[in-house]
C-alpha cells in the first residue's frame, strides 16, 4: 500500500474491544460490541477517511472465533474497505483468529506510504503479563536491518514501560530491556504503542516516543495502584504519518453516552 501524490497516511488504532461469541458480552456491566459502535460511529462522523486500521489487542473477551468474525463484521459496516491488521493480547487466542481467512487481518507487518508497521505478539499463553519470545524479537531485529530508513511505528499489547499504575504494571513486558537493546539501534523508529492498560498514556524515551491508546469500552483511571475504573468515554487514537518522515497522533473518545458501568469494581 502506498500513499497517493505523496500525501499523508492516516492510522486508526483501536484497542481492547473484549468482544464476545454473542452481541451482550460485556465487561464491568458495559456491552462491548456497544461501545465499539459508538467509536466507529464517532470514527466515520469525526475523522478524515483512514489508510489503516490497527487492533493492539484483546479484541476478543473469550477468545472465541465468533467474537473475531464480531470484530471484523463490525468494522467492515463502518469502514468496508479500509485494510486491517491486529495483534493478540493476552485475553485473544491466536489459533482462533487465525482461522479468519477470507478477510483476515495482516498480523506482522505493513509498510504504507512509505512507512514501515511492525506488529509483535507480547502474549504469554494464560497469563495476563507480557513478554516477547526470542522468535519476535528476531523478527524484529531483521525487519528492521532489512530497512534501517524508512520511518517506523512499532505495535504490541503489553506496556513496555510502567504507566504509573501499580496493580497492572505488574504485567509489564518482563523482558522489555531486550527490546530497547535492539530498537536503540535503530534512529528510524519513531514510536512505540500498546494497548492493555485502557487509559491514555506518553512519554518519551531516547527520543522515541512511548504511547498507550485508551480501550474501545471501559477505562481504568491512571495513576492508582488498586484497580480503579475511570468515567472516561471509550476511545480510538489516529496518527497522521508524514511523507517527512514525521507523524502527529491524537486521542479521541466519545461523547454523550451513557454507559452502566460497575465503577465500584475492584477487579474484572
């Protein structure tokens, strides 16, 4: 995929839809496919069209084949032919979503309008922290050899730093240091972003920017070390990538909804 007249690309990321086999899964009382609606409907009405769009993960709530034809069916009402790609976290089942084969995802790599995407699965089979097995980070060393110029955005599910909330930073990437070992080699990557954590979250580190995109349903308010849910909306972040070689990102959430949420939940 290429840009048109060397104009920009735009990137639509979601994140943690936790969908499930049926249209009420819910979590913390919020229907799931609900909320996700609202985001895609506020996407479309809001937002300039889109090149891409990327799930960091927990698409799924139960890991279940129908949740992910769910997650496509849903997004294809709203963006028909916008290309997808998508990450597992830790609530996914990769062997599931990899039975979505008419209209699957892109799953490791996109290089768009000059720009390289690199994909990492951090999930750890029935565990809720992350880690990125040998195989991925091989994977990412030779990618980004193979191109050392091209301006590159890095996508996971797991924070590779803490976010400053204690009770999930427990699931940091336990061995991030390896990936930093390799990515500092590299002046050509630009950005870092996960999901996981369902708040927004920046900083910077040797000059590459570190990011958390908010979930498409329930929220956890930054910054507590118990578990503790937020009464903010649901949300997307976009990038617009530059042929320059720079980008600009922004978080975006819905507005004017009403959600029965357990904000007195002190776990999910």
């Amino acid at each position: 995929m290429t840009s048109l007249n060397g104009s920009s690309i735009r990137i639509l990321q979601i994140s943690d839809c936790h969908l499930g086999r049926d249209a009420d899964e819910s979590l913390l009382g919020l229907r799931t496919a609900d909320s996700l609606t609202d985001v895609l409907e506020r996407v479309v009405e809001q937002e300039k069209p889109f090149d891409l769009v990327l799930c960091s993960g927990d698409i799924s709530n139960d890991g279940t084949t129908a949740s992910y034809d769910r997650f496509i069916q849903t997004v294809r009402r709203y963006l028909p032919s916008t290309p997808l790609a998508w990450l597992p976290g830790n609530h996914d089942d990769p062997a599931s979503m990899r039975t979505i084969v008419s209209a699957a995802p892109k799953s490791d790599f996109v290089s768009i309008g000059g720009w390289n995407i690199i994909l990492l699965n951090s999930r750890v089979p029935f565990e809720e922290r992350g880690e990125l097995p040998q195989r991925e980070l091989d994977r990412l060393e030779r990618l980004l050899e193979s191109d050392p110029v091209s301006p590159t955005l890095i996508f996971l599910h797991h924070q590779l730093v803490p976010v400053g909330s204690a009770w999930i930073d427990q699931y940091v990437v336990s061995n991030a240091a390896e990936f930093f070992a390799i990515t500092d080699r590299f002046e050509n990557v630009r950005a870092v972003s996960w999901g996981h954590v369902h708040q927004e979250f920046y900083t910077v580190r040797n000059g590459v920017d570190l990011l958390a995109t908010p979930s498409t349903c329930v929220q956890f308010k930054p910054l507590r070390d118990d578990f503790t849910v937020d009464s903010a909306m649901p949300g997307y972040r976009v990038y617009d990538l530059h042929p320059n070689g720079v980008y600009t990102t922004q978080v975006s959430r819905v507005v004017e909804r009403t959600y029965m949420i357990d904000m007195a939940s002190d776990g999910y």
